[in-house]
C-alpha cells in the first residue's frame, strides 16, 4: 500500500480535516497534523516473536500428538499413552510449563462440555477444549480480544471409527502445534488486547468444540476483535508432486450466509461493499503485516469462507458476527487426509508425520504471530466509522467517533478503487475526528485506521452512510 504523506501540497489537494464537529478549510485554514508515527517500520517486539518461531518445537509437537495413535472425540480418554484424553492433558500441561515462572501470565484452562448423540457423536460425549489466555495490559483495551485455534481431534476413513489409528499430523497436529508454538513463544511479551491461545477438539464431528466456546463468547458479549483458525497447514507438497512453500491460503467471508439480511448486510450490499466485511478488512491486515515480516511469503487472500462447500472452526465463530480468518496450505494431498493407514498399489495413504513440511508449518506460525502481535498492540477499530451524504458532491467526507486509548496518535484513511483487493493509497490525519478527501466516492472504497504512537495500525472500518 502506497503510504502518502501529510505533506503542505497534499493537504491543500487532498483533504480537510475538522476537530469538534467544525469543519475548516485545509487550503486557507487547517495546520499540517502532527508528524505521521512510522506506520511501515518493523517493529522491534513483533520481529523478536517472529523469529523466535521454532520449526523443531514445532516437529517435536507434532510427533508428541501423532504418538497418541488416534485423537479421535470418542476415543480413549483414561489413558496417558493413547487416545484424545491424554493427548489434551499433555497439551494442558505444555501450555502451562510455558506460562511458569517469574511474572507468568498465561492462564490455561479446560473448557468443557457434554455433546448429545446426534449424527457423528454416537454417544454423549465430553468434548474439551484447551485454552490458554493470555490477559492485556492496556486498560482500554484489555477487553478486546484475539483468539487462534487449532483442533487436536483426528480422524481416519470411517468418521465413527475411535479405535484405528488416525495419526493426524497435517490434519490437525500443524495448527495445533503452531498454535502452542506461538502461544509459548508471546506468553513472554505483552501486548494491550487480550490473545487466546486454543486448541481446540471435535471438529471433525461437527466442529462442536469451537461452536461450543463461540457460543458462550457471544453469549457473555465478549469484544472478540478476530479469530484464525489453522487447519491443515502441514504440507507444501500437491497430490501431483508439485511443492509450494512460499505461499498459504487465507480464506475470508463477505457477507454472511444467513436466512434473514442483518441491517450491517443490507448497509453493505447497497453501498457496493461486499468486499468490505469485517473479515474481508481483517484479512487485508493480515497480509499486510504478515507479508511485512515474513518476507518472500505470499498471504494469498481466497474471497471466500472456506473452501468449496468446506468448513472450519472459523464458521462457528462466523456465524454469531465476529471477523474470522481459516489458513490452509496451498494444494491440500487427499491420499492424506482422513484416509486409514495403508499402501495400495506402492502409494501410501494416510496423515503421517513424513508428509510434513516443518519449516513451512513455521512461517505459517509466524504469520498467525505477527498478525496477532500487531492487532494487539495497535488500538480497536473506529467505531462509528460514516461517509456523508447529506449533499451532493465529489469529495468524500468521513465522520467517526474518537478512541480511548490513551497511546493514540491518530487515525490514517485508507482508499482503493473498486477492483482492488488491497488498500492503495492513505494519508495520517492526525488525531481528529473528521476528514474530506478530493477523492469521489463513487469511483473508491475508503476505511479508517487508529494509529497508535508506535505506529502500530488498527484494522480498517468501513464507513455506512451518514444521511
């Protein structure tokens, strides 16, 4: 994204700004704004976190939760060797070595519940997830929070078999384990929001794990700003052969999929920003900062919510109105997925440890970390985020409602054309609540950054109309 700065001609061109409701002319009137912080630099806390992903925690991670032979929701819960109930006190018991010590602030927990019978659940079932929660410090903001997933329950062919093995080292074992990796690794630092750490079980039969702590988030109104789940990350290799390491799929919904149009759908739709969900922005911010600091990584962004009439422990979360990502390798290998383990005709099947692509699996993590790191430390979203159409004219006029952090610098308006994916153009404008840009609405779609004196930058709000 082109970056450009509140210069004296730009602000006699561009756009004005107003303070307390009071518009003014930038070309006669308004004072430059106060120097933009450094929006693009690499930051020293989130570099550190990024470079301290390790891709042989990760390896050892994985191999731990393959040993357990089937992690299967119905399978063994007695046992310390086999079955879903030892491999969750065993990542139980990761988590909190990685929250001990001096100053420990990770918090781990179970979160439980009793599943009914129904079409995958032959008998009522406890279902666990295990989540680590790591509290914010910035009072403003310490009830916003950011979760990342990753399931522990696996599969082999027949979906009700919780006996055979079902190793699962690319499905879930890579998202679980990236997800405890980066959970060790940022339980060392602090960050203003809130991070919740999961892994999380029974997606394969239904993603009732992940339903279940979505359900009671939204029931007790928790300020969850985004949520990433990581679902089969582990393998770079195609079916055919073919190795894409330098890539991962991002998938993000635009407007839900639900029987009635909400009022923030219809606002969406008849503005022309179907692309400007919550999800969509969240999604955009994700590759820009995952790109920033894993560099030659593509964050390729799939407008969709998952793939082809697929599903994830994002949807859950989807469906009660929070923004919400799913990462997947590039070119997923059928032969290992939910396939028993056997060889046919000289080619293996089934989700073994070989199949991995560690150092992959690592730049992932890093992207989910970095991602993660940068929402936390930046300040919420705008709120009340509006365009005014009150007169007929070709500038655009945004209005929103001023933060509360009290590290805010400011607030940086973004734009694009319509066909753009990413944002193109945005300019600093200060710690101020209004701004008219010379750009027509029509022909762009702008948002709204917080900014904080770090330079650390908001997720962009979409602006519905102010009549």
């Amino acid at each position: 994204m082109a970056t450009i700065p509140p210069s004296s001609l730009l602000l006699a061109g561009l756009f004005t700004l107003a303070c307390g409701g009071v518009a003014a002319d930038a070309r006669a009137h308004a004072p430059a704004p106060a120097a933009a912080p450094d929006m693009a630099r690499r930051k020293p806390q989130i570099a550190r976190i990024v470079a301290d992903i390790s891709p042989k925690r990760i390896e050892a991670h994985i191999a731990k939760l393959v040993s357990f032979k089937t992690r299967h929701t119905m399978s063994e819960t007695v046992s310390e060797t086999v079955g879903i109930g030892a491999a969750r006190r065993w990542i139980k018991r990761e988590l909190e070595s990685c929250g001990a010590g001096a100053g420990a602030r990770l918090q781990v927990a179970f979160d439980s519940h009793i599943t009914p019978v129904s079409a995958r659940i032959s008998r009522p079932t406890e279902v666990v997830n295990v989540v680590a929660t790591l509290p914010g410090t910035q009072g403003a903001s310490k009830e916003r929070i950011y979760v990342v997933s990753g399931h522990y329950d696996s599969r082999n062919t027949d979906i009700m078999d919780a006996t055979g093995d079902a190793p699962g080292a690319n499905d879930d074992a890579s998202g679980t384990a990236a997800v405890m990796e980066m959970a060790c690794v940022m339980a060392r630092h602090k960050f203003d929001a809130t991070l919740v750490f999961m892994a999380v079980a029974a997606e394969e039969q239904g993603l009732l794990g992940a339903t279940h702590w979505a359900e009671q988030a939204r029931l007790n109104n928790l300020n969850i700003g985004g949520m990433f789940t990581n679902d089969i990350i582990g393998s770079s290799r195609a079916d055919d052969g073919r190795v894409d390491n330098g890539q991962v799929r991002l998938f993000s919904e635009s407007v839900p999929a639900a029987k009635e149009m909400s009022e923030t759908v219809r606002t969406l739709l008849n503005t022309g920003g179907e692309n400007d969900s919550l999800s969509r922005q969240l999604a955009r911010h994700v590759k820009e900062v995952g790109e920033r600091y894993v560099p030659g990584f593509k964050v390729n962004v799939i407008q969709r919510r998952d793939r082809y009439l697929r599903g994830g422990d994002h949807m859950p979360f989807l469906a009660r109105g929070y923004a919400a990502l799913r990462f997947t390798e590039p070119n997923e290998d059928f032969a290992h997925q939910h396939q028993n383990l056997r060889t046919e005709n000289g080619k293996v099947y089934g989700d073994l440890v070989e199949f991995n692509d560690v150092d992959y699996i690592a730049k992932v993590a890093r992207v989910n970390a970095a991602a993660l790191a940068s929402l936390a430390l930046a300040p919420a979203a705008p709120q009340k985020v509006q365009m005014r159409t009150d007169m007929l004219e070709n500038d655009s006029r945004l209005v929103w409602q001023p933060n509360s952090e009290p590290d805010l610098a400011g607030y940086r308006v973004v734009w694009r054309e319509t066909t753009a994916a990413q944002w193109q153009g945005s300019v600093f404008v200060g710690n101020v609540s209004e701004a008219t840009l010379k750009l027509s609405k029509d022909n762009y779609f702008f948002g709204v950054q917080a900014v904080d004196r770090d330079g650390n930058v908001s997720v962009a709000t979409y602006p519905t109309p102010l009549r």
